[in-house]
C-alpha cells in the first residue's frame, strides 16, 4: 500500500501473512477429493449425487453406462456425462422407476438418515433385484444439500439367498422323511410315508417307489404319490443295460447310486420316457437306490416341473434317504419272518474245494457245524463252532485260514459249541440284509449245507443272490413251507420271545451257545460283553430285559 506525506507518495506499507496451513489444508482436500472421485469412478456399482432439487451433480462412470445400456433408461444408448449432470431422474429412467426413486429420495431428504431399498427391474427375459443406498449429504454450513445414491446389482446374491433356503427346506423334508420312517412297520407303509411327504412338498410334482420283479428284469411300481398317476401306465423301466434299463432308473439300480436328469429335453439316455414326461409337465427328476449293505431293494424316483432342480448337497440327502430306506425295507422284512405264523425254509448246497471248511471236512472225513449268534454294532458276526468226528482243535486252524476271522475263542464245552468266532465278513450278514435269517452252516463229506428262514412273502431271488455274494457256487437244494408250532406246553397268547427286540434276542442267543447259562459258567458276562462289542453294563441290561419279557410271556398269560 502506497502512503502520501504532503501529497507526495512517502513509503509502501506491505502485509505478509503465513498462510501455509492454509494451502496444506487445500492440499488435503484436494487430494482427499481425488481420492474420493477415484474411489466413485472405480465403483462397478452406478454412484450419483443429486442436490434438492433432484438435478445430478456428480456421477460416475457406471452411473453413465447404466443411464445408456439398461432397459429402464429414456435417453438412449447414446449417452455421455455432460447428458447426465443437470438432469433429473425422470428425464434418465421410464417413468413408473423414476417415481419409485424418487419418493425413496424425498424420503432420505425429509428425514435425514440413510434408507436401504430393493427394487425389481426388468431386464430383457428376465428380472434383476437392484438394492439402492440413498443418504443425504451437508454443506459446510452443515444443512442437508442433497442425496448420494448408490446402485448395486443383487440379483446373484438373491437367488444364491433362494437356493440356500431352498436347500435347507429340502434337507428339512428329507430329514422329516427319515423321522417319519421310525414310526412305521410295514414296507406297505415305509412306502407310502416317503413318497407322500416328497409329493405334497411344494418342490416335487410326483414320486414313485419300484422293485424288481422277480421273474423279470422289470422294475415294478409298488407305490407312488402326485398328479400323474397315469404317468406310470406310459413308461417302463429295466434294470438290464438295454434302451429302457440305460435310464436313470436302471443305472441308479445297477450302479447302487444316485442319478439325475437335470433337463429332460436334452438328455440323450433319457429319450424312451422324454414324450411321456414332457405330457405330464415333468422337467428333471432323480432316481435313488434303495440300499441295505450290499442289497437293493428297488428305487425311489422323484420328479420336479423345473430343469435343474436337483443341486449336489440335495441329491446327497437323498442318498442318505435311500439308505435309510433300504435299512427300514429290510427291517420290515426281518420283522414279518420273526411274527409270520409260516416262514419257508430253504436249503442251499455249497460246493468250494478252495472253502477252508469244506476242504478239510473232505480231508478228516468229519462233520463242521456253525450256528450264527448274533451281529454287532461294529458289523461283526459272532458264530458258534461246532467239530464232530475230529479232534475240535481241527476247527480253530481251519478257521484261522478264513480271510475275514478277527477273533477265535476255545470254549469248554465237550458237546460243543467248540469255539467262539468273531467275523468281519459272513453270508449271515448278506442274508439279514434281504429278510432272511441263516439258521446254521453244516460241511460234511466236502460239500456245505446252509440252512435259511425267510417270510413265506420272500423274493427268494434275493435270498439266492445274497447266498452267491459270499460263495459263488451255491444252488437252491430243497424249499419248503414250515408252520410254527400252535404253542408250548403252558398256555399263553403267541411266541414266548415275540416282544423281544432284535437286539435282546441277539444277545440271549449268543449268552446260551457260549455257555454263559451253564453251571458253573463257561463264559464270564465281561467276555461275552467283548464279543458282542458293547460295554458289560450294556450286555446285562439286554439279558435282564430278555429275561424279564421271556418270563412275563411264561408266568402272565
């Protein structure tokens, strides 16, 4: 500033001021303000700020490439930033989006706070679920100026949402399914209970159960639920590798596993049953074997009005039903051989030279008998061995020669049983796994004779393929009906070990061969308890039950 003395310029006076806090703090604006745009325009998700008025003030790249490329948008697909910044939502979007935004903006702008919203657009064939994050801003003098809207594309996250939940109503449905199974005795019922709780569940059109006709390679309907019984008179389904066996259903029963048709419009092996399900308004299905160890009993087919209904985990759920199934088919069976007043008895004849037993009955000309006991909880069976005509210490070296002997136990019993025997691997068990129950093993001469009840109802192909599973050269000798005996000497109402459980029976059986009963006792409750694999106090719990529910059927009738 210039200063006069008398009117003369006289001196310059100058001011100097320090404002380089000043400049750094606009240095740091700057700076964060660049970071900001970079942050907006590197967002995938459309970014906007508007003012008040509803006038865009800043936008982001996404922001202009979904102005000009969605299905909503009212200016083209020509269209740049300078377009955008000035106008308005109605002047970017078709009307009916542009009023949806706009009063959720209003709303941000009268209250103040943030507000999360979803909303459904549509997109070519199909519909996207965008959710919209609206906030107002301030101005330095802290009143609220506008809105920052940001657009985020949710459509995947929602339909993985679906699924997920989707999924845990399936898993839901299975495992009720499996809850249910307990409640039934009947394979009457154990199919009729599955596929009523698949069909009425609002994720499967129609369910079936089939088993293998035993004087065909047919798999038979025994009982299904839906709309489309008629269905069922239009198809038909092998389980030979032919044109109609080469389907789900036959691989599922050949294979033992789960099979899947996710479109039934393009699946090549699905073509002789394509016409068919297409009329009834099927889309995908699967088909699940219904096993019991090494036993299929039948399968379990189910059919869904949408491609692609079946995703892995769900299909693992229906493998676990399956088998649980199968367990409860062949329970039922094993329960009518245990109440049927008739049961037949069938022989099989076992030729092996290369049979540990039935090489050394031909060699010491003696006699082997094996009587089954009992299966454990681990899959083991406990056999009783008996040796006639031969020193019985014969019988253990021979049963050390079997692949699948774990434990061999001498008991001191001159009349035998001789031995105790502990398997990982036994025709009983094969037989047990159809309905059947193999009764005992006699080898003389070089030649085996294998005893076997089974419900006079039995499929007695399976029995047959159970017997050949363990030995290969094994034919149906003699069948005959046996009637139980009306009754014993005292009088009572039915068998007097009808109300055991399997289990009790299990253990009283294995207690009387192995001497457990004989005085003075042969076999200590802790050794008869390791057998079995179950704890001691477990083994005297299943005796004292046994024992009380014989005594109840003697003493109270």
């Amino acid at each position: 500033q210039v200063q006069y003395d008398d009117g003369e310029p006289d001196r310059l006076v100058g001011f100097v001021r320090d404002i380089t806090d000043r400049k750094e703090r606009e240095q740091r604006l700057e700076a964060r303000e660049a970071k900001l745009r970079a942050v907006i325009e590197s967002s995938a998700d459309p970014i906007a700020m508007q003012d008040r008025y509803g006038c865009y003030q800043v936008v982001n790249e996404a922001m202009v490439e979904t102005a000009a490329g969605s299905t909503l948008a009212a200016l083209g697909t020509d269209v740049d930033r300078s377009d955008l910044l000035g106008a308005r939502s109605e002047d970017l979007f078709e009307e009916s989006f542009a009023e949806r935004y706009e009063r959720h903006r209003r709303a941000v702008l009268s209250s103040e706070r943030a507000r999360v919203v979803k909303e459904r657009v549509p997109d070519c064939d199909a519909e996207r679920t965008i959710q919209l994050t609206l906030a107002p801003y301030s101005g330095p003098d802290g009143e609220v100026e506008g809105t920052v809207s940001i657009a985020r594309d949710i459509t995947d996250i929602e339909r993985q949402r679906d699924e997920l939940e989707t999924l845990t109503e399936i898993q839901d449905l299975v495992q009720e399914s499996v809850r249910a199974l307990t409640a039934v005795t009947t394979r009457e019922e154990i199919r009729e209970t599955v596929c009523t709780r698949l069909s009425d569940s609002r994720f499967y059109e129609f369910a079936w159960i089939g088993e293998r006709e035993p004087s065909s390679r047919t798999i038979v309907p025994r009982c299904s639920a839906g709309d489309a019984e008629g269905y069922l008179d239009e198809v038909t389904v092998t389980v030979d590798p032919s044109e109609t066996g080469w389907g789900p259903g036959g691989r599922a029963y050949r294979s033992g596993e789960v099979q899947v048709v996710h479109d039934v419009a393009d699946d090549p092996d699905f073509d002789p049953w394509r016409d068919a399900a297409e009329k009834w308004g099927f889309r995908s299905l699967a088909a699940v074997p219904l096993t019991h160890g090494s036993t299929t009993h039948g399968i379990l087919a189910v059919y869904a009005s949408d491609p692609g209904a079946f995703s892995r985990r769900e299909l693992d759920g229906f493998r676990t039903l399956g088998e649980v199934v199968g367990f409860a088919l062949s329970a039922a069976q094993y329960r009518r051989l245990v109440e049927s007043d008739s049961v037949l008895e069938l022989e099989f004849e076992v030729r092996d030279d290369e049979a540990p037993f039935i090489a050394a009955s031909a060699a010491h000309d003696c006699r082997f008998v094996i009587e089954h006991a009992a299966q454990t909880s681990s899959e083991r069976v406990v056999d009783y061995l008996t040796v006639d005509g031969a020193d019985p210490t014969l019988g253990a070296r021979v049963a050390d020669r079997l692949d699948a002997i774990e434990e061999i136990r001498e008991l001191d019993r001159e009349d035998g049983p001789h031995y105790e025997l502990v398997l990982n691997d036994s025709v009983f068990q094969y037989l047990a796994e159809v309905g059947a129950r193999g009764k005992r093993g006699v080898i003389e001469d070089g030649v085996g004779h294998l005893s076997v009840e089974a419900p006079g109802d039995v499929d007695i192909r399976q029995v047959t393929e159970a017997v050949e599973q363990r030995f290969a050269e094994a034919t149906l000798s003699a069948k005959r009906e046996q009637h139980r005996a009306d009754g014993p000497w005292w009088h009572h109402t039915g068998d007097v070990g009808e109300n055991l459980t399997d289990r009790q029976r299990a253990v009283l059986r294995a207690a009387f061969y192995s001497g457990y009963y004989e005085w003075p006792r042969e076999t200590d409750a802790e050794t008869l308890a390791d057998s079995l694999d179950v704890a001691s106090s477990t083994l005297l719990q299943h005796l004292r039950k046994g024992h009380r529910r014989v005594l109840e059927a003697l003493f109270e009738s």
